[in-house]
C-alpha cells in the first residue's frame, strides 16, 4: 500500500499574479469562476499546497455557482510521490464543494498501457513510468535491463496488486478534452486548422510543435498543459500553456479564470528551479487575484 502523503507543505511558497491584459477574445467562464492546473507528474507535496491556495481563494470569492476546476493532465511519472497524487485527486472528486474535471494526459495513457501489455512499454517502463511503479512500492532498482523483457508481467502483477481499484477504474474514466464558456482545456493542445468537433484524441494527448508554433484561431482560447520550456506560463492570443515543468523545475501552476480576466497561481518548492532561469511573476494584487 502507498505510505502516507506527507501533510507540511511549508516548504513550498504560493505566487499569484493578475495578467496584465484581460482577454480580448475570451470574456465567458459561464458566469462561474473556473482553475486549471498543470502537470502535476507525481509532484505531490506542491499540489497539496496549490490546493490549499485554491480552496482559500474560493473561500474569500463571492461566488454563486460552485467553481470549477480542471485538471490538464499528467498526473503521474517522473516525479517522486504519483500514487499519493492519485490518491489527492480521487478524494478532491469525492469531497470538493468544487466541480472538478480530470482530463487524460498521455502519461496516463502510457501506464494503462502498460497494464495492458508489459512487454510492449518496456521504453515508458524505464524512462518515466519506474518513479510510478516505485511511488506504489514496486521498485525496479534490482532489476538489470536486459531481463526487464520477463520481468515486467511481475512487474505489472505487483503494481496491480498495490494499486487501488479506485485507481485504475479513475485512469480508465478520463475525458480527453472540457469546454466551459470561450475556454477549450486539452492536455497536450490541437491540431491546427481542425474544427474542436473533429479533433484526433491522439493530437489531444501528443501534439507539439505544430500546435505551439501556430497561430490558428480556433472555437475557443485553448487552455493545455505537456510542454514547458520554463517556470512561467504560456499566454497567446490563441492559447495559455500552464505546465511549468514541476518534477524538475519544483513548480506547479495553475490559472484562474473569471470573465476575461486572468490570473496565475504557484506553488513553487524552495531548493528547486537550478535548471530553468528564475522567473518571477508581477507582485500580488492587492485585492487577491
Ligand atoms: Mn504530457
């Protein structure tokens, strides 16, 4: 079984900003005031403390319908604590007085895959999945590659054995994409040129460089998270990329939307961010975000 989370998030330092220009194109949340958070990648202990930030800044809003929060995806590998993330989230979808929206990121597909057929995501197993498998007490440390071709349905057998149903039933469950007002939120991004209708679930999930670099306007300002180049996020006139690289950067982010107006929150683990230029965003505004 997962050990317990670790409940100190003092270690971790919460960053909101206003953006300095409301949305031109997208004004509607539907009236409600809507989150979304970025890669999470086993990051546990920052998104406990975003959460915290979340729920006071719901607390201190004069809300009428219950907000919504979106999760973009990727909600596992790479960092150190994914099965305690898993855990966070299926509780929040129980217990939240928040709607709550989980969507499927390509990690999430990859680990079902691998459930699914071992010997075919021998490449996920090593280079992302091994800190998943780990974070439910399967170690792969000693394990030597070349007999990983055998070994994975033990592998795959233990992890089921410790993984909660919930779990998997929750993986299996997931939507790849959620529209609310003149936001579209997606995990990886779109295909240019393609009306919402008639995207490819596997561009949802995988599209890079032929999303970022476009300017194709499409229905709705997409709100995506999967690539990150550094501790900031991303806003276009056609998109706002909101991963900030937390299992290495120490940042996890997420943006709040009400009408047209846009905010950023962090949280950020002290000790972290060697690896990317330090970033600040402008001070907090004075009436919260
Ligand atoms: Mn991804």
């Amino acid at each position: 079984m997962t050990e317990d989370p670790p409940i100190s998030t003092t270690n971790v330092e919460i960053l909101r900003w206003l953006h300095a220009t409301p949305s031109e194109r997208a004004t509607s949340t539907d009236g409600r005031i809507v989150y979304a958070v970025g890669d999470i990648h086993g990051c546990y202990v920052q998104l406990a403390a975003l959460l915290e930030a979340i729920v006071a800044d719901v607390e201190a809003a004069d809300v009428g319908l219950p907000p919504l929060l979106v999760f973009c995806g990727d909600y596992v590998d790479r960092g150190p604590q994914s099965a305690n993330v898993l855990t966070a989230l299926i509780w929040l979808a129980r217990h939240a007085a928040l709607d709550v929206v989980f969507l499927r990121g390509n990690h999430e597909v990859m680990l079902l895959d691998f459930v699914e057929h071992p010997e075919q995501n021998l490449a996920w197993l090593q280079r992302d999945g091994e800190s998943t498998l780990s974070s439910y007490g399967v170690p792969l440390a000693d394990i030597v590659p070349s007999a990983l071709d055998e070994e994975c349905f033990r592998l795959r057998d233990r992890l089921l054995d410790r993984m909660p149903a919930s779990h998997l039933e929750w993986l299996r469950e997931l939507p790849v994409t959620h529209m609310c007002g003149d936001y579209v939120f997606v995990h990886a991004g779109l295909k240019p040129g393609v009306p919402l209708s008639k995207q490819d679930e596997e561009d949802c999930l995988w599209i890079g460089k032929d999303f970022l670099q476009a300017d194709y306007r499409f229905e709705k300002v997409v709100v995506h998270g999967h690539s990150w180049s550094s501790e900031a996020p991303v806003v276009t006139a056609n998109r706002i990329g909101i991963d900030t690289g937390a299992y290495a950067t120490g940042v996890l982010s997420a943006v709040r939307f009400e009408g047209p107006r846009i905010a950023f929150l962090q949280a950020r683990l002290r000790g972290m961010g060697e690896t990317t230029v330090a970033f600040r965003g402008p001070q907090t505004s004075p009436g919260g975000l």
